[in-house]
C-alpha cells in the first residue's frame, strides 16, 4: 500500500543516491575512475536496495515512486554527460539516450495536464536500466590501465547497446501506454 509520507528509510537511500550524484560526475572529470566505479556500483546497489526495503518494511510512498525513478533518470543523464565530456563514451550515445527521456518526459507532462500522475515502471523498463546501470562501470574500467580494461570495454559495450535499445523500446511503450490513457474520457 502505497503511503504519503516523506521520512521513510528507501526515501532516505533514494535521497543520499541523489546526493552522490555530483560527486561521481566530478570524479569522472577528473579522471578518478577507480573511486566513480565505486560510486556507481554504489548508486546501483541502492536503486536495488530501496524498492526491497520499501516492500519488505511496508514504507512505499509516493514520494518513494517519484524519487527512485527520477533518481535513476538524473543518475543514467549525470554519468552520460561526464563520461561524453571526458571522452569514455561518444556524444551519439548521449544524444540517443537524453533524447528517449525528453521525448518520453515531454509525453508525460501532457499525460499529467490530464490528471493522471504518472504510468507503471515495467520489468523491460527495470531491465534496461539495469543494463545501463552496470553498463556505464565497465566503461568506466575499460577507460583505465587496469589489466581487465579490454574485456571490461566489450562487456560495457555490449551492456550499453542492449541497454539503450530495450530503453528506446520501453520509452516507445509508455508512449503507446500514455497516447492510450489520453484516449480514455476522463
């Protein structure tokens, strides 16, 4: 059941997750590498751990189910402009991915001036994610002189195109999912 409160301890990991946000971009641009991965994983951990928590202690909140989601946004668009700055990724990457966010968060709002307040998170959605998530640290170890940097870049590559392609594919659900609740009378 879903609750409105605010002090909740998933609420609490979403927020320091969010918090470590500038942080792991600064590490990135300043070719910390090593310390970003842990960040990330870090980050990673706690997107997993928050939504356990929220169900097993019965602390689902609204706030909970903007948070975690926003959070994972920001989280994918934070770490893609670093790694695009500090040339661990190409600009085209960042361009596809910010863009299936702008065009889904554009559908959104225009979901949202109809009264509705937002669409379910499907496990494909929570699947690209995840490839993301884990996706961006191995780019991140293929960016340094450590002896796994080969195999950690292809594993990342890989990761990253399936990811990005079940992310565009999700987006492109929740447009059809959105376009169908617009339909709805209201």
């Amino acid at each position: 059941m879903t609750t409105y409160r605010i002090y909740t301890v998933p609420n609490a990991i979403s927020a320091l997750r969010l918090l470590a946000l500038p942080v792991l971009m600064w590490l990135i641009l300043s070719d910390r590498y090593g310390w970003a991965l842990g960040v990330l994983i870090a980050a990673g951990i706690s997107d997993y751990l928050d939504g356990i928590v929220a169900r097993a202690t019965g602390q689902v909140s609204r706030l909970g189910e903007i948070l975690d989601p926003l959070a994972d946004r920001l989280y994918i668009a934070g770490t893609l402009i670093a790694m695009a700055i500090a040339a661990i990724i190409p600009w085209w990457l960042l361009a596809i991915l910010l863009a299936r966010d702008l065009v889904v968060g554009l559908f959104l709002v225009v979901l949202k001036r109809h009264g509705v307040t937002g669409i379910p998170v499907t496990f494909l959605g929570k699947t690209a994610t995840f490839l993301l998530f884990w996706g961006f640290p191995l780019l991140l170890v293929g960016a340094t002189d450590w002896s796994s940097a080969d195999v950690s870049l292809i594993l990342g590559w890989g990761l990253i195109l399936w990811g990005s392609f079940l992310y565009w594919w999700v987006g492109l659900e929740y447009i059809g999912t959105i376009r169908t609740n617009l339909r709805r009378p209201r």
